[in-house]
C-alpha cells in the first residue's frame, strides 16, 4: 500500500509540494495540454495544490454543536460533530460518545468540558496528535449570552455560558468551532 | 491517467483504479476544492492584551496565504484589540492578491462572565471590544475576498472533460516495450541500471512526439483546441468577454464551427441546445395563430392572417434569478442571435422569450409597409 505525503491535515503542515505540486512542475518538455478535455496541465495542478494547502491551514478540525442539561441534572447531549476525520448528526450522550467523538462532561450550569482523544487518524490511517490552538463558541437560542472558553490542554477545552447579566446559562445550546 | 515516470506532466485523465485519475474524480476534486474554499475562513488569529491594556501581541496565526506576512495588532483608544492586515497578500503561487475582509467572529477566553463586539472596518481592520476589561486573550476569525473569486477553471475544471481514449496505456511505456523488444535478448530487462535509464529517457523522449502529433489533430478542431484556440475565436467570429472560461469559449467555438443550415427543427433544437445547455427550454414555430396571440385584423387576408410570424422561430429560454445578469443577456442577445442567424433560412425571422403569461405582439416592418 502506498503511504500518503505528508502529515493529516489537522497538523497544519502541509505546503503545496505534499499534494504534488512542486515549485518546477512543468509540463514535460514545455509541452501544453495535448487535449484540454482530458488534461490537466502543470500550471493548473499547482494551482490545485496551492489552494488545497491553504485551505487545509484554516480549515477547522471539529465543529460541535451541543445542549446542557441543568435541569436534571445530566451530562450534556451532543447533536451534531462535524470533525476532520468524520462527521455524527445523531444524538449521543456526552458521556458515551461514539469512538472518534467527543466526550462532554457537565462542570454545572452552563460549564462543560469537552475532551478529545490525543490523537487520530485521517483516511489512509495515518496517525497524528491534536493540539488546540484555537476555538470560538456561541450561545444558541434567542436570549442574550455569551459563551467563553478555556484551551484547559492539547485536546481539552472548557465552556462557560453566561446571560447578558451574567449570571449562568442554564441549560445552554452552544455551538463551538475549534481549531486543532 | 497514469502517474510516475511513464507519465510525464500534462496528466491525462483516464479510468481510475490503482495507477489513474479519472476525469469524475477529478472533477468532483476541483468542485469540492472551490466548494470549501468558498467557507473556510481566510484566516485564524488568536491574540492578546495584558491586563494593564498596553500591550497587544499576537499569539498565533494561520492564514491561507504566505504566513510569512502576518497582520499587526495594537490596542485602539479604549484599550479594544485592533488587527489589522495589508491591502494586498501573497499566495502559494507567489502572487500578490488584493485583499478585502468582509467578516469577523470571534471568541472569548476565560472563566468569568464577558461580552464581547466585532467589528469590520476599512482598511482590512478588525476591532474587537468586550466589556470585562483587564487581560484578554481572544480567537478571531476572518473570512475575506482575496484577489478572484475561485472558479473550477482554475484548476483545470470544465464540464467537458473525459477520460482521454487515447493514451490507455501511456505512450512512453509504449516506446519503452518497443526499444527493450529492439534492443533484443542481448541486454535485461530489468528496471534498473544503465540500459534501463536510457530507455526510459528515450521513451519519454519518443512519447512527447505521440503527444505532439496528438496535440496537433486536436488542435485542428476547436472543440479539442487549446493552443490554436485563440485563432480559432476569431476565425469564427466568437466574441469573448476576458472573464470567460476557456472552457466556454471551445464550447461556443465548437458549436459555431458545428453549425450548418439545420435542415430540420429538432436539428435546430441540437444545435441551440448545444449552446444554452440548461436554460434551452425548446422551441416554437407559428404555422397558426395561438391561443393569446393578437393578430391585427386590419391584416385578414381571408383564410388566416400572413404576417412574418409564419416563419417565425420563438426560443423559449429559462428565466436567470437575475434578469439584469449580463452573462445571460450576453448569451441569448450576442451568441444565440449568432447562431440562429447561421443555422435558419434567409425567409425566417426568430427571437428568443421566457415563457409565461402574456401575448405576443408581432410588430413586423412588413406588416408596416402594407400600411
């Protein structure tokens, strides 16, 4: 099996010449496209690369969406992980999450943990270490609030939702986007 | 597609599998590339203020451009975090594009209540005010208009394109079986070594002959043009605008150099349709008078009205979101009257309309001139 170039994504490491696209790529003896319906030149594989790298510097590494429940109280329900190396829209418990996922712990009102795994493989499982770097949240719902956040390590990050009073969000659907 | 050292760049795209690229794959990379180049942010910053409000400091950043031009952050008047970028940043390719921030989200750090306020200003500035005062460390994320808008073009895109049916099998491995069988039993065959370098030198060589001599037959028509394709625009009087894709350009090419007299409708209806694609709904001739349409009646001859509308040729088109779009107006108003003026006879007269409720009003000169 061929092992990819590279690192996975989420190591925000990747330059154009890991896709492929090398500074001197040219078409072989400076020669064009011979049928532009089915080639592709040098000039426009590079291009590919070049984007392909800079997307993947700024694309996030997961985007969570989740709902406290102070009520009960109970560790919070998950909706929806949107994750670089795979997606849920099912419902899970933050307590039993799927392998991959998040794991959502409650802290009180409106303050979870989220915590993810050290490390994880992309498609061709190649292995590589997460470390958040940055994540911005929000408070859900039509009252006023605000969501901040703690980068508490690598993989573990901590939310706390208040009202525009500041007093504490109970039972807070937030939203977070983090970069890893 | 193959990939390695038979397969030399242009790449060529053919069935996929364990050594090719196939023009579906391609195609959906190229789509899928411009779709999240569309959202992701353009770039991620996380900065900082100390808790005295005089010094800001940038703690990490990633950008899609070339990272070794970062922004600047200060503190505004109020001790609010300013980052600011340049008008212009550099991208992998090593071209400068002008840069314009159009949004900015951010998030807050910490482990007490704060609120927070973004702001976009002009200049490429974003502000970020909160209410908490004293030390903050905050992310911000902006996604802004960076040179011109992504189009699949620039990657090779275009809805046209195939697996090439000629070179299955690489030429230069081709050229390479061919000189191992000359060389004869004399010499390996192994993939190693001096005779193997030569080989596959020489075969490489050979193949760019294939390819030209390729190149060359499909340059001969526009639809496969890409070096000639220039001439070939304006041999057949096909206007341009700069913003158009190559791609559409070979296609109006194609058509144009295509077009014949159509000796029947659905002909005309191929034809037409090459051109439109999606927005051709069909078309309509006038034998008769129907049901909406005004006949002056001063113009009764008896058995029926004869007005120019008998040979007349209505191409129903689908509506843009934007009737002001200029790309549509330039389609049906510049191409299309082209092509119909090519394709029907002298004695028949045509227009294009988006089908609905209404009337046709017939305002032919004839008619005028038997006043």
């Amino acid at each position: 099996m061929t092992t990819p170039t590279g690192s996975p994504a989420w190591t925000r490491s990747a330059e154009a010449t890991v896709y492929g696209g090398h500074q001197n790529k040219r078409d072989y003896q400076a020669q064009g496209v011979v049928n532009p319906q089915t080639d592709v030149s040098a000039a426009e594989f590079k291009r590919l690369c070049a984007d392909l790298a800079a997307v993947v510097r700024v694309a996030p590494f997961a985007v969570v969406r989740l709902s406290c429940d102070d009520s009960t109280p109970a560790e919070p329900t998950v909706h929806a992980v949107f994750q670089q190396t795979g997606t849920t829209t099912t419902d899970y418990s933050g307590d039993n999450p799927p392998e991959g996922f998040p794991a959502v712990t409650r802290n009180g009102d409106g303050d979870v943990t989220i915590a993810w795994d050290a490390d994880y493989k992309d498609d061709y499982g190649e292995i590589a270490p997460i470390a958040i770097r940055f994540a911005q949240a929000s408070l859900l719902g039509s009252a006023a609030g605000s969501v901040v956040h703690e980068i508490v390590d690598d993989h573990t990050l901590r939310l706390r939702a208040f009202l525009a009073d500041g007093s504490a969000a109970q039972d807070a659907e937030i939203s977070i986007e983090v970069w890893a | 597609m193959s990939f390695g050292a038979f397969c030399p760049m242009p790449l060529r795209l053919r069935d996929s599998g364990a050594d090719g690229w196939s023009a579906a794959e391609f195609l959906r990379t190229t789509a899928d590339l411009a779709a999240a180049e569309r959202t992701v942010p353009f770039a991620v910053a996380r900065v900082h203020r100390d808790s005295g409000a005089t010094t800001a400091t940038l703690l990490d950043y990633v950008g899609r451009h070339d990272e070794s031009q970062e922004p600047t952050v200060s503190l505004g008047l109020s001790g609010e975090l300013v980052v600011t970028w340049p008008d212009a940043l550099r991208d992998g390719m090593g071209q400068d594009r002008p840069l314009r921030i159009t949004h900015a989200t951010a998030g807050v750090e910490g482990a007490t209540a704060n609120q927070w306020s973004v702001e976009v200003g002009p200049g490429n500035v974003v502000t970020l005010a909160d209410t908490g005062g004293g030390e903050l460390a905050a992310t911000i994320v902006v996604h802004a208009r960076w040179g011109n808008p992504v189009r699949i073009e620039d990657y090779g895109g275009d809805p046209d394109k195939r697996n090439a049916a000629t070179e299955a099998v690489p030429y230069a491995y081709e050229w390479y079986q061919e000189l191992g069988a000359a060389l004869g039993s004399a010499y390996g065959q192994q993939t190693r070594g001096s005779v193997h370098a030569r080989r596959l030198a020489l075969s490489r060589a050979l193949a760019a002959v294939s390819r030209a001599d390729e190149r060359y037959r499909c340059n001969t028509v526009p639809g496969t043009s890409d070096a000639l394709l220039e001439d070939w625009r304006q041999c057949l009087a096909v206007p341009a605008s700069s913003d158009d894709p190559r791609w559409l350009i070979r296609r109006r090419c194609a058509v144009k150099y295509a077009a014949r007299g159509a000796a029947s409708i659905p002909e005309l209806q191929e034809q037409v349709y090459q051109l439109l694609g999606d927005r051709f709904l069909g078309i309509r001739t006038f034998d008769d008078p129907i049901p909406g349409e005004a006949w002056p009646s001063d113009y009764d001859l008896g058995s029926g009205v004869w007005a120019s509308s008998r040979s007349r040729i209505l191409v129903d088109v689908k509506a843009p979101a934007d009737l002001h779009d200029r790309e549509f107006s330039n389609l049906v108003n510049v191409h299309l009257v082209r092509l119909l003026d090519t394709l029907t006879p002298a004695w028949c007269v045509f227009d294009w309309t988006i089908p609905g409720d209404g009337f046709f009003l017939d305002i032919s000169p004839l008619d005028f001139t038997g006043l």
